[in-house]
C-alpha cells in the first residue's frame, strides 16, 4: 500500500466486498454472543425476517414508494431553481453580491427548526415534506451549482467572447456547458441531504412512508424493523448514487468525478 | 486616416488592488501595419499580456485608446480572434466540432455555411489535426490543443490574430515544430499577428518586428524589425546564424537593462559579502 497508489476495478470491488462481509460478521457476532439484548441490537438474521415480513404481509414497498415520490419532487423542486440562479450568480458578479449575504445566512439556518414554521404556513400535507426538503438542500445547492460555475476557466469564456459569441451564448453554450458535469455531481452529494430532511419531515409530520414506518416501530419497540427501515433508505441512497455516477460517466467521458 | 490596422494611442492602464491602485501600462502607443507580425516582449510586469487583453477587448483602458482600422476598440468582437496558453478548448467538443464553434454563434450567423464546413476541413488539414478530428481534448497532448485553439481562432477569418504566449507550456522540441507549422499557415493565411512571448528567440524568429516593453510600469521601451527573409524561407538553420543570434543578444540584454536585475544583483552581493569586481 503506497499513498495514492494504484488499485484496479477488480480488487477494489473485491475489497469492497470483504467490507462488507466483515462489518455484517462482526454484528451478526455481537448479536449473538448473547452479550447485547436484542432489544438494543437485533440479529442479521432477525432484520431479514422483519424485511421479508414487512414486504409480503405489510407495505413496505408502499412506504418506500411514497418516501422515494416526496424526495424526488423536493429534490426537483431545489433542482430547478437552483441551477438558474447558481448559473447567474456564478457568471454575474452583481448578482453573487445581491444574494450572497442572505444565502450564505440561509444555509446555516437549522432545517429541523423550521418545521413548526413549515406546519404552519403549509399544513401538514405532502407540501411540508417537499418544503422541508427544499429548505435543507437548496441554499447549499445553489451555492454549490455557483460556485460549479464560477469554476469554468476563463480562456473558454474569453475564447467564445472573441470569436464573436453573444453574452446568451457565453451563459448557456459555455458556462452552463462546461459546469455541467460539476452540477451533476453537485445534485447528487444534495440529493443525499434530500434523504436526511426526509425522514425528518416523516418523523415529525406524516402517517406513510419510511420515515414514518421508523417511527411506528419506535413506539412498539420494533428494533428489528428500525434497522430494516434504516437499511432500504441506504440502500436506496447507494443505489441512485451508482445510477448518477454511472450517468455521469455516460454524458461527461472527458470530466473527472468528485467523489 | 492611417495605414496601420491597429494604432495604439496614449494607452494606460490601472488595476485596483488592496494598496491602492497598480499601473500596467503607462501611455504606450505604437501602430502595427496590416499582415505585420509583431512580437510583444518584456521582463515579466511589463504588461504585454495586459496589452494584448485591451487590443482584443477583453479590458478596456483606463485612458487612451485602441484603433482597429480608425474605429476603437469597444470589447470583444469576431475580427480579432485570441489564443490562449492553454485550457481555453472545449472539452465537450471534439476536434471538429471546436474549430467549427465560432461556425454556430449567431453573430457568425451571416457566414456561408457550406463555405465554413469548407474551411474547417482545410484547417483541420492544414494544422494537421485530419488523424484525430474525432478525438475530444483531452485525448490530446498540448502540442496538437494548441494547434485545435490556432485552428479554431482561424476559423472565423478573423483580421487580427492575437496569441498570448501560445507556446508557453509547450517543451523545446514541440514548439520548434509549431514554429514552422505557424510560418506555414502565414504563407496561406496572411493575418496581422501580435504575439505574446517570454521567448526572445521565438520572437526573433517568428515575427516582422520586436516590441520590447520595461516594467514598473509597462511602457514600450524599444522597436525592433528582424528583417527576415519571407515565412517559408526562414529554417531551423537560421537561428544559428550570426545576425540572429547578435539581435536576439542585443534584444535579451535590453530586456536585462529593463528589468532592474542591475540592483537585484548588487543586493545579492552585499547579501553574501561578495566584492564586486
């Protein structure tokens, strides 16, 4: 193992794998040495059987389908606006001055505290999830998508203006085209926050979803079906993940991926 | 009215900095002929960078002015293309598709479309780039990028090229080759050139007329012509020769005398105890 050094496909994954097999062992282990109640820490094998139970009798699918609908429209929501006003504020000085100050205050404002806020202004229908969602992910997102953008070395903007491209042309055919592979990953680490406003938002204010099902099965001590709820938000998360870096490998051949 | 294609007159400019205010280029005028090859060179703080952003309106002057063809310089516009050291491709587009960009603006939106594929095709032959048209930049070593920017800037048939040390991060062997592929595109592509560079013998080499500028703050400090003979007759050979070799000289200890190397130099010595001979 040298610092930076070389690791193939192969062996990466191979690692990975006794990663995981390894961390798996260790709780299976201390779940059953009999050490711990399994009240605190239940088994592998007891989390399976709550999984398979919660699918087939119960409506594990259902919540995992609404959660994953709630997510999506506020990450959308963020999304949308988020790329215009980061695309103006990164090429505009102007504008960064103009909504600098208040988004840079905005985003170290404490999500979680807005919910009674939210609850009030939007009920307690689907909008408080999508708003809650949005305000924890849109102001890092639009300062992150800005700061994409401000990336783009300047002899590509200068190159276009001297050839003749007009300030639209700069904005959208340069700018925006060159940060886009930026604005992908940017999107993707966000929508990994989307999934932590999410459960809170089920946690506080829902009768569905996940979130919702986690908190249910606090009330009746269901530790085994906490565990089954935090693995499929996971499991999900790691999987639209591997979907957004491997789209982002398909559009953006030339482009290196954050990790 | 004038002959020249660029008149510069009592240029300045001043650029805001947290002491106050930095002056790069102090009243400097001079005019470039039309088809001219002019080479800016300069102890590094002469401004010839600067110079060459406010002739391409990439920075307008803080007093004086530029005038292309008796009209001045606004901004940026088509008729002078600028190449820059490196990454100013795009790296979504192909070889082809980036010397063909200028091709898609709408401000080139006039040009004859069959006429631009035309000359595209001969460009991307001419800078001999026809193996890897297919190929996206970054694929590319800086040699053959560099040769994609001189396309693509040819391309839009500006009237004056603007180049700000296009060879700069090339090494020796690579730039000797780009140094003949650019007298050979002059022989079928006459443009007015000004050309930035630390490289005095690139300079001496390449272009019509040497412009030394002295720093602190840049002005122009000396005009040299080169007198050499026409593009495709110039040689490798030729850098040997004494006359090239006495005005590169002459020219390298200008920029010397320019550079306040003079008192760096007796600072030096008092610092270690060293007598002066």
């Amino acid at each position: 193992m040298r610092i930076r050094g070389a690791l193939g496909s192969r062996r990466y994954l191979g690692i990975a794998i006794a990663s995981f097999v390894a961390w798996t062992a260790c709780w299976w282990a201390l779940a059953a040495s009999g050490w711990v109640d399994p009240l605190f820490l239940p088994g592998p094998l007891a989390v399976l059987r709550r999984a398979y139970r919660w699918t087939v009798d119960g409506d594990l699918l259902v919540d995992a389908r609404i959660s994953i609908l709630r997510v999506t429209a506020g990450f959308l929501l963020s999304a949308l606006m988020a790329v215009p006003l980061g695309l103006l504020i990164g090429a505009y000085r102007p504008v960064r001055a103009f909504c600098e100050p208040l988004l840079e205050f905005a985003r170290y404002l404490p999500a979680v505290a807005f919910v009674p806020m939210v609850l009030l202004w939007v009920g307690i229908g689907e909008g408080s999830k999508i708003a809650l969602i949005w305000i924890g992910t849109f102001f890092q997102m639009v300062i992150m998508i800005s700061e994409d953008v401000a990336r783009v070395p300047l002899p590509q903007i200068e190159a276009a203006r001297t050839l003749g491209a007009a300030d639209s042309e700069v904005l959208l055919r340069v700018l925006l085209r060159s940060a886009l592979p930026a604005i992908l990953d940017t999107l993707r680490i966000t929508l990994g926050w989307a999934w932590t406003y999410l459960v809170v938002a089920e946690l506080v204010a829902a009768n569905s979803g996940l979130g919702y099902a986690i908190l249910k099965a606090q009330r009746f001590l269901q530790t085994d079906k906490i565990f089954v709820g935090i693995i499929v938000i996971g499991m999900i998360g790691l999987g639209t993940d591997q979907l957004l870096r491997a789209a982002h490998r398909a559009l953006f051949p030339w482009a290196a991926s954050r990790t | 009215m004038s002959a020249a294609k660029l008149v510069i007159r009592g240029l300045s400019k001043r650029f805001a900095v947290p002491q106050g205010s930095f002056t790069a280029l102090a009243d400097v005028s001079f005019e470039i002929a039309a088809g001219e090859f002019v080479a800016l060179v300069g102890a590094s703080g002469c401004g010839k960078s600067t110079l060459l952003r406010l002739i391409a309106g990439l920075e307008s002057p803080s007093g004086g002015e530029v005038l292309l063809d008796d009209r001045p310089v606004r901004g940026p516009g088509r008729d002078r293309a600028m190449v820059f050291q490196d990454y100013s491709l795009y790296p979504w587009l192909n070889v082809a598709e980036n010397v063909a960009f200028s091709g898609s603006l709408r401000a080139n939106r006039r040009r004859d479309r069959a006429r631009c594929a035309e000359r595209s095709r001969l460009l991307i032959e001419l800078m001999g780039l026809a193996r890897v048209a297919e190929a996206y930049p970054h694929t590319l070593s800086g040699g053959m990028r560099q040769r994609v920017a001189i396309a693509r800037a040819l391309q839009n048939e500006p009237d004056v090229l603007l180049m700000d040390e296009p060879f700069g991060a090339l090494d020796a062997q690579t730039r000797e080759v780009m140094h003949e592929l650019i007298l050979h595109v002059l022989a079928s592509e006459r443009r007015t050139i000004v050309f930035v560079t630390h490289d005095v013998e690139e300079a001496v080499y390449l272009s019509d007329r040497i412009v030394v500028l002295a720093p602190g703050p840049g002005r122009v400090d000396s005009i040299w012509p080169t007198d050499q003979p026409p593009a495709l007759a110039r040689t490798q050979e030729l850098k040997q020769s004494a006359a090239f070799l006495n005005l590169a000289g002459r020219i390298r200890a200008r920029i010397r005398e320019t550079s306040g190397l003079q008192s760096d130099l007796a600072a030096l010595r008092r610092l270690t105890g060293i007598k002066s001979p």
